[in-house]
C-alpha cells in the first residue's frame, strides 16, 4: 500500500483553475435526475473521445447555478486563495436529524450532555482540497542565507551547553611542495580549517622557497597563517620524501618554540582529509595524544598474503587504520600499524596509489605546544627538545618527545574513531598542469593525428628514469607562467628530431605549459 | 563576655553572607540546557496522582482483552497499543482499588484495536458491538454503568478517530461517537476542534512509541544540528487517493511540489535506517496531518528535541492542559504550507533557542512516552492528572429512576448485533 514515490502532480497543476466538481457531488446526498443524465452522456462522450469529459460537462452544469459565490471566473482567478466555504457540503458535526429535513432515522432526545457541541463554523472539512503551489515554487536565496545563519546560531549554542571547557586554538602544520595537486589539496585542506569553529594557526612549511602561489591561498584564506620555507627543494624518490617531510615539520615546530605560540598542534598534511570532529577531540590532549588515521586506497605488497593486499577472508575491502591500540579499561598498549612494505610504484596505471610505509604517520599525533617550550613547567616524561632533535637523524615522529610510549593519551573514544584520513594520491609525474590549473597565455595545443606530416613523431609513455628527470627540470623551473616561446621552440625541435625515441619531455609534440 | 560578643559578631557576619545565596539561589548557579516550562501548565506536568484518585478495574472475561492479544500479538507495537499498556499499567498501579464503592473512575480493559489484517492494520468493523458487549456485560454484573450511565467510566479508544470506530474521516463522521459512550470520558489520540469524534471532556493523549526503539538511537546532544527542516512519509496515497487532493487535505502534497527543490528541506519518502538519528540532527521536523492530524511524528519529534511544525487545522495536541504546545511548537496553516520556508526562517533565534530549551526539559519528554515499568511523569501519569482534574464529579451525573439518556438502539443495525 506504500506508494514507492511521490507521483507526479502535473495534472492538478493543470487543473488548479478548474472548479472541483466532485464537492457538489458530496454534497447532494440526492442528485438530481438532470444531473444524473448529463453524467452519463459525459461518461459516454469520454468514452469515445478517449479522455475525461466529465469535468468539463459539470462545468456547464456549474454555470447553470445561480448561488452567489459560485461563479466560475471568480474561481478561476484565485489560484491560492482558499475556496470559500462550500455552500453546499456535510457540514460538520453531522448531527442525526439535523442535516437534511427529510426524516430522520431516530430521533435523540434533547439533552445538553448528549449532543455534540453546537453546529460552529469549522474551517475544515472533508473532501478533496486544492493543492496549493505557488507560483515559482524555488528556494528564495536569501531566505536559504536566513536558514543558514539560523543553523549556525543553533550550532553555536549547542557548542556552548554541551561541549565543556574552553576552546584551546589550534596550530596546524603542513608540509607542502610545489607540484601538480598542491592546489587541490591546498584548497581542500584551507576550506576545512576555515570550517573549524575556533581560533586557528596555520603554519605552512614549503619546500624549495616561499611561493607567491601559496602565499596568495593562504591570503585568501582568512586564517591567522606563517609561511615558512625550508631551502632544499623536494626529492623526487618516494623514499627520500619522508625524511623531507620530517624535516619540515620540525622546523615548524622550532618555530612555534622559538615564538611560544600556545595552543594545540595538529599536523595535517595537505593530502589528508580531515573530521571537523578531529578538532573538537584534540582540545582534550595534555600532552601529547594519539589519534587513529585511516588509510585508504588499495596497496599491493610484493610478500603475496591476503591480509596485505587488505583483503578479508570473505574478499570484502577491508580497511587499515593506524593509530593507539587500547584494551578494555581504556589504557594504552600498543598501536595499531601497517607493517612496512616494499614500495610497489605504477605511474601508468592510476588507479594504485602510492603507500607511504611508515610505522607511523605524523599526522595521528597531537601536541600540546607547551611540550616544546624552553621554560614551561612539564612533567617529567617529556624530554627535552634538545634532547630530540640533537640526532643526525631527523626524528620520524614525536613519539620521542615522551620517555616512555605509556604516557601517550590515546583520543577519539580510546582510538576507536576514525578521525582523519590518510591517502597520499599525486598526478603523474609527467603532468606538466602548473599548480594554479591556469595556463596564461593560453598555449597552442599540437596535437598529433594520423596524417601529420612528421610520421615518425610518436607519442610514448614515459618510463620512471625520464619521469625522474623531469621533476628534477620542472623544480628548476619555478616560474609559474608557461612560456610561449619554449612550448614553440619544443615544436621545432620535434620537427627536426624525429628519428628514435624522444628522450627529453618537452620533445613531445603535445606541448603542455611548464 | 568578650567571647559571646565575639561569637555573635561571627554569627551576626555568616548570616549576611549567607542571606543572599538564600534569597537568590541562583546566583550560584550557570544556564542550564533546558528550561522548565514555569507557571500553572508546566508545574502541572510534575503532579503526582497518587491519592488523588482511585481507579477501580473492571474483570472483563478474557476474550475482550487477553484473547485478543494473544491472537495476534503485534497489539503490542503498533501505535494503538497504548490501551494495553494502560490496562497493564493500572492493575498494578497504587491508584487501583479493589473496592468499588470508594472508586472514583471506573476503567473497562477492551482491546478494541487488536483486530488486524495480515499487513498490521486494525479492522474496526467489529469494535463497535465489542464496546457495547463489553458495556452490556458490565451494566448487568456491577450497578455502576446504570448508576450514572457511564458518566464515572473512562475507556481508552486510541484508533484514528477515536470512538467513532472508522478510518475513513466521512464514515467515521457519519457514524459518529458510539452512541453507548456519549456520557463516558474517552482517552483517545485523535483530536480535532469542532469534530464529531471529540467528545467535551476526552482527554487527548499521544499514540504509542516504544521507548526502548527510541532510547536505542539517542546520540551525543552536542551533535551539530545539520539539518534546517526534516520531513519522511508520504506525499501521497496511490492507493486510496489516486487523484490527490483528498489525502492530508492536498498539505503534504503542496509541501512536497513547494519545496523539493530546496536545499534546506531535507524531506523524501524513503525511510532511511538513520531516521531517528537524523531527527537529532534537525531544527524542524514537519508533523503534518495524514489521513488522521495527529502521528506519531510529535512524539518522536519532542523526544528527540526537533521543534515540530504542526501542519493540520484545528488539530488539537495531547494534553493541552498540561503542555503549553504554543510555545514549543510551530502552528502553520495549511492554507500558508507555500510560505512555509518565509515563516519558518523569520522565527527569531531567540525564540528557536527557547523552544529547543523547552523541548530539552526531561519532563517534556516523559509526558510523550508510555514507559515500561512506569515512571513518575510519563503518559500514565498525564492521564492520570487529567482524570484527577475533573474531580470530584458533579452530582447532576447520578440518573434518577426512570430517566434514561443513552439510547442503545441508535446506531447503524449492523452495530446492533451481539459480538461473538
């Protein structure tokens, strides 16, 4: 009996100037003969003219009454006013004896506390209504503004009731380089913190010098931001990126110390996706905290076992979450960790992302930043900065920070929510896209076809040595704007080289901007 | 004597400090998350019945209850089950009295919606010459009914036009009360100003939600609220009403073509498995009306702190006496459903916030819920307080010799017929 949708109501729009007829046929509760005849010849009409033609009959059936109020213009011309009161109609309460003078089956004896409450003007009453639509039945955008605020408002008060405490800011440090998706993530990652309801540091750390790029997201972004740069330029190889990216963080957090900016550190990588719950939990940390991450995206290991290709028994995706590993009293024991795979790389194929193997991420740790401060009063399991960061080696993550992995508090119900997501995904590194997605001047596009003149020229699919290369000629090339020129001189060096494999990138015939 | 004085000056001191936190208690204490409904209707939803009346329970044989359910149990969760619950509530309840003559109430326990079709819907065909065996039954084994012909008596008619026993509205008009009830007090669900099926007097009360479904899907208050107005059900009935215009009196229709492109109605008719979750998660729910105004929409709205839109003319809500409902929910009528998003964005903040505050009182929630053991507040309770307030009954009720009111011969002859 359910209806599976809500039907079409094409025909009552249509309809909705047109009388409701079947009122006066409730009404009655003895049609009249002259009525009864011009129904049936309807019915027959509309039988052979194959629509209905019952309604437009009573409408001379209508025209032919002489109640005032009833007319049809006077009907036609209101489309959203209310039809009056029908004259002719059950009139409720429908008290026996009272509606009709014909005789009455029985007859109630007059008795102030049996009859229903004397007959009052109801405004409602059985039958069919028109359904009213207004004219241009959109969103009125400023109504939906309206709506929003009135949302916000609310949120704000149940923040207020309901979340105790007061609102620590928050410090955020990312890691970024110059490269195909830096944009996207960039934009992702502003438009989640620019949703935090709270006071918020971004600290963004770039590889190879401060660009102008970068420097005009964060301007837009409204947020309280320091732009700092670490002078030694992105490494191609995967391997070496993580170290690099180490390496940046902590100079990050050198420089909330040397600063003493007070608050509550998150490290969210640009590629991450982040839970606005994420940041209501980490008020919540002392000291320093852990956080599950979730990691997606497929991952193939060259060790041939079903639980790393991240595969259940059933065949089912499963999907791996790093992060503290608790028992039932809510203690910390052990973590939760992808062991470390060998890398298996695919550029052509792009559906296979690339796995970052750590044992862990530094974006499933939170820090109080007082941890780092010179002079603040810390309890005794935090080492000294120093101490941490006197290594040749560039620390993987803050868990050296404690002397003891005990003392790390575990957050999101004891790590059991998934509050950020992992997935390193990057374009190809052969794209030549420039991070803006903007090609200005506009270049002129080669593209080869079957009949080029040149029938040599070829298009091939870099192999991972020219792809290496290539990044080595793209980081040199800072600027953003793509050179006419060059796009033009790679076009008449592919005329004139065209024996053999081209080796360099811009030799190809699709000239894209640098 | 130094000592004296120097004690009463300490006394003298702690008093003047203490004074006023004794005289303003609440300085001494932050904004709460609710707010209690103040004044002579909220104070009233805290009453305890208990000693303010006595209810006596009639024995009826077993298959005008007992029989019934065991038939069919699914009596017991679908939203008529509140007069099981009832029943149940009162044969153990400290106002039952097992001396009749000291009753103030006379309560008859049949189960007059427990006849359902294989889909679950109750047929009320039969419950009109149930009620007047049941009534028969009683009027001949105790002299009470005839003492005041019904007037002490209460009866629980939940179906959806109450004691008019249809579903269909035209029939059940047509039908009317059940005559043999016209002098008794009915608790029913169904209430709609200046409508056959309410009696002056019933006592309008919610239809039945299981409050363990309901507890199960709580989640945590601080949960931003997402969503600006929630609405799932139908729009219209295929079935009954293939042309529309005739189900929900064309409302929910309109609501639907209005605003099914607006961003902030989240409303459909798929019935996600989050229904209650996303409840939560909404300023306003739409209660509009069905076949019947009232739904178990309000209930599940109040619970679940969503201010409920109430799109149904003259409809008239469980207990008004007792619950303010003009300031926690919103009225629209069904002739302004296209203005609804113009009126409900130019409700102030301030008044959200206070309606939500209102809605979080836990009093609020308890007076919608028929809770399993009973609880101080709940529906048992309301109905309770409501029957206590038409105390002490007027001594015109009592039927002298000779004068008859109740005609047990009105009625539509297949009503006449004796049951089973």
């Amino acid at each position: 009996m359910k209806a599976t949708g809500p039907r079409s109501l094409q025909r009552c729009n249509t309809r909705r100037t047109s009388t409701s007829p079947e009122r006066y046929s409730e009404g009655s509760i003895r049609p009249s003969a002259l009525r009864l005849c011009v129904h049936a010849v309807a019915c027959l009409v509309s039988l052979i003219l194959g629509f209905r033609f019952s309604r437009e009959a009573l409408l001379v059936v209508v025209a032919f009454r002489h109640s005032p109020g009833d007319s049809i213009s006077q009907k036609l011309s209101s489309n959203l006013d209310r039809i009056s009161e029908p004259e002719i109609g059950l009139k409720f309460p429908y008290v026996p004896g009272k509606a009709t003078d014909d005789a009455a089956p029985e007859k109630l004896p007059l008795d102030s506390k049996l009859t229903v409450p004397p007959v009052k003007s109801s405004r409602v009453h059985v039958g069919r209504h028109e359904i009213l639509i207004r004219p241009w039945p959109r969103p009125n955008p400023l109504e939906v503004a309206v709506a929003h605020a009135l949302l916000q408002r609310v949120q704000q008060e149940q923040r207020r009731l309901y979340v105790a405490g007061e609102w620590r800011r928050v410090i955020v440090i990312t890691p970024t380089f110059s490269r195909t998706f830096q944009w996207a993530h960039l934009t992702g990652l502003m438009h989640t913190l620019m949703s935090v309801p709270g006071p918020l540091t971004w600290i963004v750390v770039e590889a190879g010098g401060v660009s102008n790029e970068t420097a005009s997201l964060l301007a837009r972004s409204g947020l309280e931001c320091f732009h700092l740069s670490v002078d030694q330029s992105m490494p191609a190889a995967w391997s070496q990126r993580e170290p690099m990216e180490s390496l940046m963080r902590v100079t990050a957090l050198r420089f909330v110390r040397e600063r003493k900016l007070d608050g509550v550190i998150v490290f969210a990588d640009d590629s991450n996706t982040h839970s606005l719950r994420l940041f209501d939990e980490v008020q919540n940390v002392k000291w320093l905290g852990a956080v599950s991450v979730g990691i997606l995206g497929n991952y193939v290991s060259t060790q041939d076992t079903q639980e790393l290709q991240g595969l259940s028994e059933e065949g089912r995706q499963l999907v791996s979450v790093q992060g503290p590993a608790c028992n039932e009293s809510c203690h910390l024991i052990g973590w939760h960790i992808l062991p470390r795979l060998e890398q298996s790389v695919k550029f052509d194929d792009v559906s296979k992302t690339v796995v970052s193997t750590k044992d862990l991420v530094w974006a499933g740790f939170v820090l109080n930043s007082r941890i780092l401060w010179e002079d603040a009063e810390k309890p005794d399991y935090i080492s000294d900065w120093d101490e941490w960061t006197s290594n040749q080696v560039v620390p993987s993550s803050p868990l050296g920070l404690v002397k003891n992995q005990v003392f790390v508090e575990p957050l999101g119900n004891c790590g059991r929510e998934v509050l950020l997501w992992w997935l390193r995904i990057e374009a190809r590194a052969d794209s030549k896209f420039p991070s803006r997605w903007v090609i200005d001047p506009p270049l002129e596009v080669v593209v080869p076809s079957k009949r080029t003149p040149w029938p040599e020229a070829r298009f091939e699919q870099p192999s991972l040595v020219h792809s290496a290369e290539s990044l080595n000629q793209s980081d040199k090339h800072r600027v953003k704007h793509s050179g006419r020129t060059r796009s033009k001189q790679g076009a008449r060096h592919s005329n004139k080289r065209r024996q053999g494999l081209p080796s360099k990138v811009e030799d190809f015939t699709i000239s894209q901007g640098q | 004597m130094a000592t004296s004085f120097a004690v009463n000056t300490v006394i003298v001191i702690l008093t003047l400090i203490l004074a006023p936190i004794a005289v303003f208690p609440n300085l001494a204490v932050s904004a709460e998350p609710h707010e209690r409904l103040s004044g002579t209707a909220g104070d009233v939803l805290e009453d305890d019945p208990v000693g303010r009346l006595k209810v006596f329970v009639y024995e009826l044989p077993s298959k005008y209850n007992q029989k019934m359910l065991e038939k069919d149990p699914r009596c017991l969760r679908h939203m008529f089950a509140s007069e099981i619950f009832v029943h149940q509530f009162l044969l153990s309840s400290p106002v039952r009295t097992l001396n009749p003559q000291e009753a103030d109430w006379f309560y008859t326990p049949v189960y007059t919606t427990c006849d359902l079709t294989p889909n679950g819907f109750p047929l009320p065909f039969k419950s009109p010459q149930m009620m007047r065996s049941a009534i028969q039954y009683i009027s001949k084994r105790w002299p009470y009914w005839n003492r005041t012909e019904g007037a002490d008596h209460f009866f629980v008619v939940p179906h959806d036009f109450g004691a008019c026993f249809h579903y269909q509205e035209e029939q059940a008009i047509n039908r009317g009360i059940l005559p043999v009830l016209l002098r008794a007090t009915l608790v029913q669900t169904f209430g709609q100003s200046y409508h056959a099926c309410l009696k002056d007097g019933s006592i309008v009360v919610p239809p039945y939600c299981p409050p363990q479904k309901m507890q199960n899907h709580l989640i945590p208050p601080r949960t931003p609220r997402s969503i600006f107005v929630y609405f799932r059900g139908l729009y219209n009935d295929a079935f009954n009403d293939p042309q529309g215009g005739y189900y929900a009196r064309g409302a929910r229709a309109s609501v639907w073509e209005n605003f099914k492109s607006n961003p902030v109605f989240d409303i459909s008719t798929l019935h996600p498995a989050t229904y209650y979750e996303d409840m939560q998660r909404a300023i306003f729910c739409l209660c509009p009306l069905g076949w019947a105004p009232w739904s178990p929409r309000l209930v599940e709205s109040v619970i679940f702190g969503c201010i409920p839109v109430i799109i149904a003319d003259d409809i008239v809500l469980p207990f008004t006496d007792a619950i303010p409902w003009n300031e926690i929910a919103v009225f629209v009528p069904e002739i302004d459903v296209p203005k609804l998003d113009t009126i409900l964005t130019s409700i102030s903040p301030d008044e959200i916030l206070r309606k939500q505050r209102l809605l979080a009182n836990p009093a609020m929630k308890q007076a919608m819920l028929f809770t399993q053991p009973a609880e101080p507040g709940d529906a048992f309770h309301q109905i309770l307080n409501g029957l206590a307030r038409k105390l002490p009954h007027d001594s015109s009720i009592s039927v002298q010799p000779g004068q008859q009111f109740l005609n047990w011969n009105s009625g539509p002859p297949g009503d006449l017929q004796p049951w089973e």
